[in-house]
C-alpha cells in the first residue's frame, strides 16, 4: 500500500513538474531566435515557403541593460516565442558586429554597417519588421513595458493593422476597449 501511495504521489509530482516546466522561460536563443546564416536575401524566401507574414530583426548590442531585459523577461516565455515563431522568422543582429551579412536586396555588408546605416539604428533594442519584400513596415525602439505590449506589437503587424494606423493608435484602441470590458 505504502508504494501504491508513493507511487501515485511520484507520478503527480512528475505531472505537475511537467506543467510547470511546459510554461517556464525557456532560451530565446533557442526557442524565438530562428538559425540563420546572415543572408536575409534568402532567409525571405524561406519566410514566404513557410507561409510567415514577415521577418523581425532584434538589433542589439551586448552592453545594452534593455536589450538584456526583453531576453530575460519577455523574448524567453513560450506563449511569446510561438506566436512570433508562427507569424515571424526572428533573427538577431548586434549593431557592433563584423560578422557579413546580406542584405534583403543581396548587398553584403557587416552587421554594424547594416544595423547602423542602412536601417539607421542609433539605440538599442530596436525591433525592426520586414515584408516579404524586405521594406520595413514596423519598429519598435527600446524595451516594452512586458510581454502584454510585445504581443501586442505582433498582433498589430500579423493582423495588418500597421497598413491602417500607428502602433500607438492601435495599442491605445485596444487597451481601451478592453477596459470597456
């Protein structure tokens, strides 16, 4: 009788550790991130093949305490990482880096040069949206308040709201409806 209980006691420990773990932080590197070899010429194609909406680009540097706060609190919750990974290919680039990449329209170029002059990141974090065409159509600079106003930002580009208004006209509308709730 003594194993039975612990046995029963066991397995309800393993599946509540289970649901817990499910929901836990997990490495953005690994989970948000998609691999990438630095072409963005291509990683289009590989975006309009999986049926994704756009490409987002995470410009950060190492030093940067904000760009630290979206991996550590936002970047790295599972409800976060699969909605960006179902709507998005997510890549990183620091803004200090010498590592080439290629451009969405086949220029090579290093990271730095890419971040800083030809999509005119001066702070860090910017999270910059791309079309299947590679043109921007949303950024959001600096860290978000939390993952509530990070989703949101997603939303607004999966949902096509960026083609209407701001992001700030849409978070104020949403936000004040669901206070209307």
């Amino acid at each position: 009788m003594k194993h039975g209980f612990l046995g029963g006691f066991f397995i309800f420990a393993l599946l509540l550790s289970g649901s817990i773990l499910a929901d836990s932080p997990k490495d953005p590197y690994k989970y948000f991130f998609n691999d990438t070899w630095g072409n963005f010429q291509e990683e289009l194609q590989t975006a309009r093949a999986q049926g994704k909406q756009a490409i987002l680009v995470f410009f950060e540097m190492d030093e940067c305490p904000f760009c630290h706060y979206m991996k550590e609190h936002v970047l790295n919750q599972p409800e976060v990482q699969a909605y960006f990974r179902d709507h998005f290919l997510n890549f990183a680039v620091d803004i200090e880096g010498d590592l080439d990449v290629t451009d969405f329209q086949g220029a090579v170029m290093k990271q730095k040069d890419f971040s800083t002059k030809q999509n005119r990141v001066r702070a860090t974090p910017v999270f910059g949206i791309f079309d299947l065409d590679g043109k921007p159509i949303a950024r959001f600079t600096g860290r978000t308040s939390g993952v509530d106003e990070f989703m949101l930002f997603g939303r607004y580009v999966a949902e096509g709201r960026y083609k209407d208004e701001p992001f700030l006209k849409f978070k104020r509308s949403v936000t004040e409806k669901a206070g209307a709730l």
